[in-house]
C-alpha cells in the first residue's frame, strides 16, 4: 500500500488538469473493477451486484498554480490552482508544465536587500516563477493556463510516516483501493461505483455529476482532515497513527455516521471523532446533494501541514480507513 500511495503522490494533477494522475488511478482501479472516464475527466469504476448500490469518493485532483502570462524579463506571472499557502512559496522549486516539463523556482528577495519593515506577500500575483529564460524563449515554451505543482519527491520518514505533495486526497484513492483489496476474496452483494473526481480543489461539482450518473442509494468520500501539530487547536486536530476520522455532521447521515462508529468498535478498528456544525468542505456536500440526494458518510485520514509541499500521514490510518470502508461494505452486502 505504501509503495501505490508513493506511486500515485509522484504523478500530477493540478485540478483540471489531472490526466496523468488519472490514468495512474485508473490503472491501478483496473484489478478491481470496470474502468471508464466521464465527461468531467472523473475515473469511475464499476462492480456489479444486486443489494445495496454504495458510491465511494476519493478526489484525484492536487492544489497548484496556474500560469497567467510572460511578462517581460522572461518571468512567469502565476494565481493559485485551488488553495496553495503562499507563505511557503517564496524560494520554493517548482516544475511548470509547459511543452515540456521544466524546472523553475519561485521568485525571493535576498534578505540582504530586504528592509525591516517589508511585509511578507499577501498575495500571490504578486509573485514569479523563474525558468532561467529571456521572455521570447520562456513564451515559446510555457502558455496561459499552463499548470505549476510543487516540486518534492515523495519521501518516507522516520516512524513510518509518508511525507509528499498532494496527500490530500491520494492518500483516500490509496485507501480505496485497499478496501477493494480487502473485498477481493470476500461475499457481500453490494453494487460498488468507485469515484475517482477531479476539480474539488476548486470547488469541484465533478463529484455530483458523476454521483447524479451513479444513482446509488448511499456513499462514503474519503478525504483528508487536520492531524495535530504543536501550533494546532487541539479540539480540531486528530492524532496521527490512531486511526480514521468518522465524520459527524448536519450534511451527513447521521445513521451512517453511528453505524461506521459502531463496527469500528466491534471490529476493533482505530478510529476518532470529527464533529463538524455545517458542511464538511469535502465532496460529500455535493454527492449528498446531486440528484434526488444520497445518504453520505465521511471518513477523513489525518493529515499534517496541509495545502503544503510536506503533507504527512501515518499510513496505519490509510489502512484502518480502508478496513473500516470494508467492514461497512460487507455489512451492508449481507444486509
């Protein structure tokens, strides 16, 4: 499991441009289950059955930037691609994909030239991306609307951690494809539509449409949530290694919410509380709502530094998400 979730957090998909990441999801989803793209680039896959029809969501997409122009001193203008933290930018590498992809480095000023009372850049258009070409050069190679990811290679740390890029939400695929692992040898009568989606990084919509195509009776999205850091609200954060985030919430079904809870608890699976007093922020809020509606569960693997080149999680709870998703599909198969 370690090995896929390093193999999809090296492939990119900055939102609406996930297609390499996509195709590495698709193909690893393959073992399991019919695979097709729809319109709105999701990866869907299919597994026939005649109980309950369930749809799990894991969104494929990652934060970045987006191109916006050349300007004259060959320096490349940008805007963020879903919600990137720019206090981490200035200095920061980065790889533009242009005709090619190249390498290049977010614009700094030295501290030599700084004076005490700059204040830090607020806003990203005001900054640049440096490929080391004169303008002419750099606008035959990089185009409006050409995407930008963070550069770093994912890496695991001490502990069995996993720290990369775009954790946020490979690490749900990841669990996904674990749990259809899991089912592989096991009976149940579930129909399953896996998704795949793409653009929630952005606001999304994608999740829905392909939840209004699917038509299931209910669905978990597995997604990411905040793991504590010594500069965290506690009463926010989950702890890394002590397993899946249930998610408790007005948007949720909160028959679902209890039952995940329930056979955590009777199947000795790590689990935590995530109380939310709205919408969760996750596709969840569009699949409960596309179409006649669909009864939705959540369960978020904890993550620290989010939105950042360095995510970290602790593969265990990867896998506690992935075992609780089966226990509840094989409950429900046998229902």
């Amino acid at each position: 499991m370690k090995d896929l979730l390093l193999q999809l957090c090296a492939a990119s998909g900055v939102s609406g441009a996930e297609k390499t990441a996509a195709q590495t999801a698709a193909s690893a989803l393959g073992a399991f289950a019919q695979v097709h793209t729809d319109a709105s680039g999701n990866v869907i896959g299919e597994i026939e059955g005649s109980g309950p029809h369930i749809l799990l969501d894991a969104h494929i997409d990652q934060i970045g930037m987006v191109v916006t122009g050349v300007d004259a001193e060959g320096f490349l203008r940008i805007d963020k691609c879903g919600g990137i933290d720019i206090r981490t930018l200035a200095g920061h590498e980065v790889t533009v994909w242009g005709t090619e992809p190249l390498y290049g480095v977010v614009c700094s000023t030295p501290p030599h030239l700084s004076k005490a009372d700059d204040q830090s850049i607020t806003d990203i258009t005001d900054m640049a991306i440096d490929i080391g070409l004169a303008a002419e050069a750099a606008r035959e190679k990089v185009h409006p609307g050409d995407r930008v990811t963070l550069r770093r290679e994912p890496r695991e740390l001490l502990g069995g951690l996993v720290s990369s890029p775009c954790l946020d939400d490979r690490a749900g695929v990841s669990a996904i494809l674990r749990c259809l692992e899991l089912l592989r040898e096991q009976k149940h009568s579930c129909r399953i539509t896996i998704v795949f989606s793409t653009q929630e990084e952005v606001g999304g919509g994608s999740a829905g449409c392909a939840s209004y195509a699917a038509a299931a009776q209910e669905g978990i999205a597995v997604d990411v949530s905040f793991a504590m850091t010594p500069d965290a609200p506690r009463h926010k954060c989950a702890d890394l290694g002590k397993g899946t985030m249930i998610g408790i919430a007005p948007t949720l079904n909160a028959a679902m919410s209890r039952q995940l809870e329930k056979i955590a608890r009777e199947q000795d699976i790590p689990y935590q509380l995530e109380v939310m007093n709205g919408k969760t922020g996750t596709n969840a809020d569009e699949i409960a709502a596309a179409g006649v509606g669909t009864r939705m569960g959540i369960l978020s693997i904890p993550l620290r530094y989010m939105h950042m080149s360095i995510e970290v999680i602790d593969p265990q709870d990867v896998e506690s998400t992935a075992r609780l998703l089966a226990a509840y599909i094989l409950e429900r198969g046998r229902a």
